[in-house]
C-alpha cells in the first residue's frame, strides 16, 4: 500500500460540494434519508452517486458504491479520497460494505463525512483496520 495522498483544502471542498449536489438526486422515498458522495481519482477527477432505493429493500444501492461505479465505468481503479454528504445529527459515515468496496480501490484513501454542520476526515484504515484485499487470496 502507497503512502497516504494529502488533499488540498480546494479539492477536499470541491469533493464535498459534488457530493452535496448529487445528493440532490438521491432516490429514496422508503428511508427518506438522502445521500451524496463523490470519490476522487489520482487524477484529480471527481465521480459522483447517490443512494438509489428500492421497492425490495434490500435491494438499495448506498451513494459510496454507485459513485465507485461510475469511476471504474469511466475507468479508474486508483482513488484517492471520497466524501459523503447527509443531512445526520452527526455527519454519516459510511456503511461496512461500502468500506470494503472503497478498499479495493483505494486502501490508503482519505475519507470525508459532512453534514453540512460538522465535518470529520478520516483515513480509510482508520475505518476497516487489517481490511481483507486482494493480496490475501493467494494460490488463487
Ligand atoms: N446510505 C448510503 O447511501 N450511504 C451511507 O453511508 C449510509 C446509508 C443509504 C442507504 C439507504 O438508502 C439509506 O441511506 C438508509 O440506510
């Protein structure tokens, strides 16, 4: 794992901002709780979701994994930070499936939860220590 990418205070707030915009778009009339996230590529690119509920519950997309979609759609696999915006008590933080699917993507990356009051920024080791990756499973 690479050293861990200091983002700037300008991409950290453009990061946060595409993540509070296309919360505008989430689709969720069964929890009625709206999220945004944006990740952002080792190039500076910025790749946005938000969470997409379903009928079946169980079936709902969170915001983190479809905006991780849409980076490797657009192909790329190397991120180096995510924010996630929600309208919480205390900022949301994201759920223990979407840090898995962020580690595979970027174990080293920053993370940044906002509620529009509070913001907290964390590294995702900080948020799934000793994650399972892809260099556990040898002899395929
Ligand atoms: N949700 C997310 O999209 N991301 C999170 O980090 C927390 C939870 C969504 C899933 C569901 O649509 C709603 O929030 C309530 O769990």
């Amino acid at each position: 794992m690479g050293g861990e990418m200091t983002l700037s205070p300008q991409q950290e707030e453009q990061l946060v901002r595409a993540a509070r915009e296309v919360r505008r778009n989430a689709y969720a009339p069964y929890s009625h709780f709206q999220v945004g996230a944006a990740v952002m590529g080792e190039d500076g690119r910025i790749y946005t979701g938000c969470n997409v509920e379903n009928a079946v519950y169980g079936a709902t997309l969170c915001a983190e994994r479809v905006a991780v979609g849409q980076a490797v759609a657009a192909g790329q696999r190397r991120l180096v930070a995510a924010a996630v915006v929600a309208d919480s008590r205390t900022p949301t933080t994201p759920c223990g499936t979407c840090r898995q699917v962020l580690s595979e993507f970027g174990g080293d990356m920053v993370v940044i939860v906002d509620n529009g009051q509070r913001r907290w920024r964390f590294t995702l080791g900080q948020l799934l220590p000793e994650a399972f990756s892809k260099e556990q499973l040898s002899g395929k």
